[in-house]
C-alpha cells in the first residue's frame, strides 16, 4: 500500500491528479480496478485508456495529456512500471531455512541466511553466497561458487565447478554446465572429448526454464553481466555472450561463437559455431546467422508466411531461382543490344 | 482378452469374419500376431494389409471389402484403434501409495486414492484431487490446485499458484508456471518485471517432456480444455490458447500471442507476441507467424529442401530478390511499349 | 604427467623435438604453457601457432613442415587430440558409492561397483550393468536395462522398460522414454493412444543436456551404435537412428521418421515424420525435411541473413515468386517469336 504522491517521489517523478489516491499492485489497464496502478507502453493498448479503473496509470507526459486521471508521468513508462511492480510485489521476507531433506555434504559452505529446499542436493566444497535461495531439487555440483543473492529455482541444475555472479536466477530445469558437445572422428566411431572447462555466469544474470548452457571444451563458457536468455535456449560449448545481451525463447548458439554486448536475439534465431555478432545488433526471431556481423543493426531471415496453396507453388521456383536470374539477365542482354 | 464381437459391441461397430476371436492386444500389420488387433489408416501402409497374421484389423467398409480376413468397421479407423488400444492396455490398477521419501507439507491436501512417488514434494496448500499420481521427483508448488485424475509424470515441475484442471496429464521434465521473460530496459541494465499471475490448464490438457508453459505477467497463461502439447513447446507469459489445439514438438509461442480453438500447429514453428490466430487455422511445420491470422486454413512459411550447392546460387539471388523483380517490371514496361 | 615420447608411443605416432619434454594436460595454442599439449586443425586459428607457449602441438606433417617446436604428427590431428585429451583428463577412479539417500526399490539388480548419487530413484527390477554411474536425481524407471559402464548424469530420467546398451551418456535433465505424441481426433476431442513401445539405445550412444527421446506407440524407437545427441532435441516415436549418426542440438525429428548411417544433421533441423534419410546425408542448420533423401550428399533450407530493411523488401517479392517467374515465362516467349 502506497500512495501515488509517494511512489513518484521513490520513483523521482512528477504525477497528476490526486497524490492520496492509495495503490496496492499492478494491473492491465482493462481490470484494473481502483486500488490498482496500470501502464500504458503499447499504442495497440491506448484504446483502453479511456475506459480504465485504475487507481493511477504511468504515463509520459504526451499522453498524460490526453488523460483526465491520476497519472505517474515518465518518459518510460515501462521501466517506472517494472520498478513500482516490484516495490509493490514485495513480500515480506521469509525466514531462511535449510529442509530438512536437503542433502548438503559436510564439506559445501553455505553463507548466511541461505535458504535450502526440500530434497536439494549440494555437493562436496561448493560455495553458496550469503541469501542465496536455492528451491526444491535444485542441484548444486562439486566446488560450484556462487555469489549472493542468487535464485535458484525448482530443480536447476548446476554442474560441478560452474561459478555465478551476484544475484543470478536460474529458472527451474536449467542445466548449467553440462558437457559441451565434443566429437572428433575416428575410422570406426566418435571420439569424446572431455570438456574441461566451465560456465562463467555474470552478475544479474537470468536462465530461463530448461535452458541448457554448456560448460567449455578446454576453456570456459563465459557469460557477461545481466544477460537474460528466455527459456529453452541452448548455449554450445566455449560461447562468449557480452553484457545486457538478451535472448528470447530457443535460441540455439553453436560452439564458440562470440556475441557482443546489448544484443537482442529474437525467439528460436540459430547462430552458427566460431562467428562473432557484433555489439548492439538484433536478430530477429527464426533467423540463422552463418556469418559474422560487423555492423550493427537489424537482421533478418525467416521466411514470409503464406497460404499452403500458394507456398507450394513459390516454393517450387525458390528452387529456380539462380536459373531465373540468369534468364533475366539474358533477357536484360537482349533488349539492350 | 476380448473376442472380435464384444469388441464390436463396446464401440458400437460391426464387425465381419469370425466374431469369436481372441484379441489380447494392439500391433502394426508388420507384426501382428494371431492374438492381435491391428488398423489401416494411412494408404501408405496398404501394402501390409494382405500378408497381415494380425486376428483382427480395424477397417473402413471400402477397404474390408478387399479384405478376406477378420475386421472391425468404422469410418475412422485411427481413432478406434485409440479406444481399443486404451481398453486393451487397461492394466489392473495398482493400489494408491504415498512414497515415504515424499516430502509433503501438512497443509497440503490430498484427495482419496492418490499416489506419490519417491522424493517428489508437494509444498504448503497444496490441493491434489482425488486418484492423481505424482510420479517420482515431481514438485508441486505452494497453493497449486489439481482437478481428478491428473497424470503428473517424473521429475515435472508444477510451480506456485498455477491451476490444473481434471485429467490433465504432465509429462516428464516439464516446466508449469516459471516466470515469464518480462524485462524493461533501463539506462544501465534490464530491470524485471515480477510476473504475478499464473497458468491455468484446462480439464484434459496434456503437456509434453521438457515443455515450458510460463506464468503470466499480471494477468494468467491459459489454456483451454483438451489442448495437447507435443514435447519442447516454450508457451510465453499470458498466451491463451483455445480447446482442442494441438502442438507438435518444439513450437515457440511468444508472450500474449492468442491461438484460437482446434488449431494445428506444426513442429518447430514460432508465433511472434501479442498476435491472434483464429479458430481452425494450420500452421505447418518450422513456419514463423508475424501477423494476426483471420481466415482459418493452412498457412507455410519454410524454404524448401535442396542440395546445399544449388542452395547456394539460390540464397545469393533470394537477397537480390527485389532487385530482379523491378527488372522484370522494367523489362515488362519495355516489351509492352 | 606424459612424455611427448610416452605419447607418441601410446598413439603409435611420430614426434618432432624433444621428447622427454612432459604434459599435463591440453590447453589451446593461445592459453598453453609450457606443460601443455595443444593441436592445430582448424585453419583458422593458424595465426597462433608460431607464438604458442605450448609444450607440444599435434600438428599434420605438412603443418609440422612449418613449425620448429615440439610436435606430434598425425594426418588427423583432432581426433589424437581427443585420445590425448582423455588420457591426459584420466582421474584416479573414486570408490563406487551408493548415497544413503537414493531410494532402490529392493528388486532393482545393480551390477558390481555401481555408483548411485544422491536421491536418486532406481524403480523396480531395474537391472543396472556393472560399474555404471548413476549421478543425483537420476531417474531409472520400472524394468529398465542398462548396460556395463553407462554414465547418467544429474537429473536424467530413464522411463520404465527402456534398454541400453554399453558405454551410454545421459547428460543432465535428458528424458528417455516419455510418451509418444499419439492422439486420434474424435467428434469431441483427442483420443490419447497408448504408447506401449520402448526407447532403446544402442553402445556408445550419448543423448544431450534436456534432449527428450519419446517412446514407441506399438514398437521401439531405435537408435543404433554411437549415435550422438546433442542438448535440446526432439526425438518423436518409433523414429529410427542408424550407427554413428550425430545431431546438433535443438533437431527435432518427428514420429516414424528413419534416418541413416553416418549422417550429419545441422542444429535446429526439423524432419518431418514417415519419411526417410539415407546412409551418409548431412542437412545444414535450420532446414526443414520434408521428403524422402534417397541420394548420400549435403542438403540446405534456411534462408539468408539479411539486414532486415533490405529483407523487407525481398520477403514481399518471395510470395510473389510464382507470379514473377510465369512472368518471365511470357517475357522470354515473347523475346523468342
């Protein structure tokens, strides 16, 4: 419970209308009712505007004109939505408690106030930062070091040796560290090589729900600070992800490939193994990148959807495409001479 | 054991040739036995129907008049074999168990006949309904509710809050309700946006190994009654998705996307944010969808298949593509002067 | 700790310089100290070869024509780097152990010097092969047989009655022997169809982090000898897998598809089920199979990366390909008369 005058002085904001009205979570602009604080972020969504019960609505100024109602006035009102949705989702904080189930080895050192859950397991000489939650299933390898204030959900796993920043979540199924995939062939089958090396997760890193992220070939799979990869993504041994990198869900980045800082990868892109993405370049989704990029920006290349009917009629002269080309450029010979 | 009449009987079918028959269970035309009941329902496997041993096949009347042998008749042989194999493959039921290495809260409550298995958890106020089975390391969040009859197979994860509806089945591995991918760029990193709502299964929903169905951001994740979820499905935060549908492995569907009812969609595609797809569309397989889909039918979108040294010269015209078409216009332009 | 000597003896390879010079273990031509062993066999990284610190290089002897260090020559430098690599990761073998945690039904067999981590689950006459390693959280079904030396690591779950051979790697959060995706379309919904079949893997198979390979619906879903899976795949029912074949991670292969011998297929793959892939085939990243490959070579799909102002341009002309060719058809007739 806050009041809208002060969530815009926590906020460092300006708002209009009545600063006693009293919030107590967020919703959509569409059921809000009046206890409740809205946003609105998406033009697709400025039809509901009108019509909402919210309490207040975070707004920019632009539209805030447009608006009779309470309003928190931000020229971003999707990040003043994302702090004050987690000011106002705080719960009070639990009591750390290691369950009883849990099977901890004598020789892993927990820091303060960690929270352990039922049947998780911790192996010999891990380290666990102070306030670190680790939930129920969660496995924790041999001499795995983990910073504070991580969130390990229900039943991540993280492989032996693998070593995390501050405030890293892993969503629940994750696997960090599991074998890269090692091959080299012999005359009669497939020699593995052993995958020596680890995973290296920044600070404030976030690991979606059974993504899997390779643990290095010889050196390490290094990810920077604050990357964010969506559920199952596959992240190949020896890959190197810079800071603020975003990837939406699966995603597949091959061996050794290097993507920069502040890229956004979109839903289900593949990028091919030993290229290098440049900073500050966007994927969009269902794209394979098979080259490097050396110039940041937007790609492309998912194929446009069409009627099966219709598809199957283009799909048969993508075949002949090379050909057509070439009988354009005869023709275009032709009719210049 | 049932003979050829009961059978025909229980389905409300006729049957020809020898009523008496003993069948004990299910095969292909391949290898089925004396003792088996086989079907026909894709032309491709005609071919094994005259040399079949099978005691029985399942048949259109078309087809049973090409055919000496023992049959049962019906218009849609597939979906009898469905109901004969379930009725052969009844096994005598087991009486319901509580795994003592289960690790369940006193506050959790448990309808009659439900079975647990070893180390899975169910957390505080949880509510299971009566003959549900918990396979073994499966974790059931705080407050979740879970109709009847639900099947929740190893090691799936169901996390708090998330409602299941009656006879739902959880396959292993399988993620229900982690967090939604909702991150706000602020100047110096992502901020997260907590994710407050759910994911609601409707009655008789099936959910793939390893699938992720992620929890809603404010409002709920929804899916109707009867959607059937193939394995590796990543559902983002605030999809709904309507009764009936049914998704082949390895489908993306992004945050807020709405799929209508009895849809199709093929294995390996994606489906862009906050889109609609209307009731009784297709999607075939590996196909992106970018846009709001209002006709139902069949839609395509993957390049074809070709040997990679012709794909080759064809990529390299594909992104001359506009080019050679204002070509064509020219050339056309020129011929028609 | 090796002699170049030592190990060019145990390769039965030649060596150049001095071979007592020891190693203890392998490092990349950049990282490498003076103890270390590297290779060279992507043409790639030959900028590093003349300013390694490395004790010793597995060069060709052509490449070793060009480098005055130490060297091992062999015609395939990466696979000795692989045995080289295993013998030199050798670690002293702990004592087989079973977690006092781990809960084993008492008809389950294990073999001699089993190891079995902590909370796993071991079903029910289970039979698990000598000195197999069973990491915590495993999962063994009812019934299941496992051969000699298998690896399963953290978290993989082995459904009931599924078979493997020798020398199986399970990597983390890998399912075996889910349910098949079989359901028939009545007038009111989708009838499940039992899935009675098993998965069975042959020697040497190794199935990646989080990969899902489904059970049969009436028979067995088969891979032969040394297949290899990466992380993230799809493995529908009753698909078939010939000896050697390797998968890129996130491949998703549906239902009753048959895929050779010794094939390659690229990450992200998708092949359509019914439909079979000869002996020796490689697909490239992101391709969709759609028919039978009755012809051993290399096969491409995925559309080129484009910047994507430049691809939204194309993307309109590409469902307008039809129409441009038989326009081109016209324009050509017409040149001609």
């Amino acid at each position: 419970m806050i009041t809208l005058k002060e969530l815009a002085t926590s906020q460092q904001l300006t708002f209009q209308g009545n600063g006693d009205t009293t919030l107590s979570s967020v919703a959509t602009l569409e059921k809000a009712q009046a206890d409740q604080i809205s946003f609105l972020a998406n033009p697709a969504y400025r039809k509901y505007l009108n019509n909402t019960q919210a309490g207040a609505v975070i707004l920019t100024a632009e539209m805030a004109d447009h608006y009779d109602g309470n309003a928190l006035i931000s020229e971003n009102p999707y990040v003043v939505f994302a702090h004050v949705a987690q000011k106002l989702n705080q719960s009070p904080a639990k009591a750390a408690e290691i369950h009883p189930t849990a099977a901890i080895e004598p020789s892993a050192q927990l820091g303060q106030d960690v929270s352990v859950g039922p049947l998780a397991v911790i192996a010999a000489d891990a380290k666990v930062g102070d306030r670190c939650q680790l939930g129920a299933h969660v496995c924790i390898g041999e001499g795995v070091v983990m910073g504070q204030d991580c969130d390990i959900k229900t039943g991540a796993i993280i492989e032996a040796g693998c070593i995390l920043g501050d405030r890293v979540i892993v969503h629940p199924g994750a696997v960090i560290g599991a074998d890269g995939f090692g091959l080299a062939r012999d005359h009669d089958g497939w020699v593995k090589i052993p995958q020596t090396g680890v995973v290296e997760l920044g600070n404030d890193c976030e690991v979606g729900a059974n993504t899997t992220i390779d643990r290095g070939a010889i050196e390490n799979t290094v990810l920077g600070d604050d990357v964010r990869l969506d559920n199952q993504i596959q992240i190949g041994h020896n890959v190197r992800v810079g800071d603020h990198t975003i990837m939406a869900g699966c995603v597949a980045v091959a061996g050794s490939a290097v993507i920069g800082e502040n890229c956004l990868i979109g839903g289900g892109a593949g990028i091919v193994g030993h290229i290098s993405i440049c900073d500050g370049t966007t994927i969009q989704a269902m794209s394979l990148v098979t080259h490097d990029i050396k110039k940041a920006g937007s790609y492309s290349a998912a194929a446009p959807l069409q009627p099966t009917k219709l598809w199957r009629k283009n799909a048969v002269r993508a075949r002949q495409l090379d050909q057509i080309a070439r009988r354009v450029n005869r023709m275009e010979k032709k009719l210049n001479d």
